[in-house]
C-alpha cells in the first residue's frame, strides 16, 4: 500500500489524484484474519503542509463471538482520512524538521512514497467493535456446562438460586 508521490508533491494545494484499492491485508497484524481483500477508492490531495488520503474502504474479517465463541464473518467499512508530510523537501532534496504531533506512520519517506500500511491497521483495528456478536440474537454458552445454546437448550438445573438470593425466595414461598 504504499505510493509514490512526488508528483503530487510538486503540484499546488488542491491537485488531485484518484486510485482504486484491492490489497491483501493478511501481513498488517495477527489479531486481523482477512477473509476478502481490502477494496475502496482513495483520494491524494496536496495540501499546504504534505498530502491529505481520504477514502471509503471495505473488507471482510473473520471474528470470535463474544457470546458463544463461535467465528463468523463481520463486513468492515470504514472511512480513512490521514495527512501524511514530506521529510524530505520535494525541490531542494533538505531534509524538513519534524514537528511534535508528527507520527513515524503518516511521515512521506526520503522517496517520496507513502505508506498506508500502519494506517490502515490502526483503522480497521478502531473499526471492529470491542465485543463482537455473531447475530443480535446470540444466545451464548451455558455458564455451566459450556453447550452453545444457539444450537439448542442444555440439560442443566437451572432450579439453582443464588445463596445470596435464598432469603428472598423464602419470603415469596410465604405468600
């Protein structure tokens, strides 16, 4: 994912470029199991400081359930938008300085190539919710003897009651 820009870079702010996206992204990171290549259109646009990358990108991911930790297939879309600055003078070949807010991720290298790489990870990382369901239904596991109930009810007791809970039941079998 990574590309070159230097033409871009000579250009004023406001220019321009359009790319479409079909990358394999199983190498990004172990916690990301790809199950379809990443697809989306991108935007490059010189900016005054480097190149803004905007786009809508899309791809499918194999996940555990929460509930009943079965995997299933989540459909991921989301947006990217990253400025990316030059180290390197475009004209002159100097070296620029860096600023404090300046991450390693969005810096153009000494060739003037872009990486989207790093970027991307963090992004669909942000974009998979901290605790994946399956379907809104999922009935989850037994807490006792671990059976999916999705896949139907268990042989378990479920007459048992919480000691903390005997007092009350006592004051119910009262009336």
């Amino acid at each position: 994912m990574r590309y070159n820009v230097a033409q871009l870079l000579k250009e004023q702010s406001g220019h321009t470029r359009q790319y479409t996206l079909h990358e394999d992204i199983s190498h990004l990171d172990t916690d990301i199991v790809p199950l379809s290549a990443l697809d989306g259109n991108l935007q490059l646009i010189r900016t005054a400081d480097g190149v803004l990358v905007m786009g809508k990108l899309r791809a499918s991911l194999e996940l555990v359930c929460a509930r009943c930790l079965d995997a299933f297939a989540l459909p991921l879309q989301f947006a990217l938008e990253e400025e990316f600055r030059p180290t390197i003078d475009i004209t002159t070949g100097a070296s620029l300085p860096l600023s404090d807010g300046d991450d390693a991720a969005t810096r153009i290298d000494a060739h003037h190539e872009l990486d989207l790489s790093e970027v991307v990870r963090q992004s669909i990382l942000l974009a998979i919710p901290p605790s994946p369901i399956c379907r809104t239904k999922c009935r989850g596991l037994c807490p006792h003897c671990g059976k999916n109930w999705n896949e139907g009810p268990c042989d378990c007791k479920r007459d048992e009651i919480d000691p903390r809970l005997q007092p009350l039941k006592q004051l119910l079998d009262k009336e």
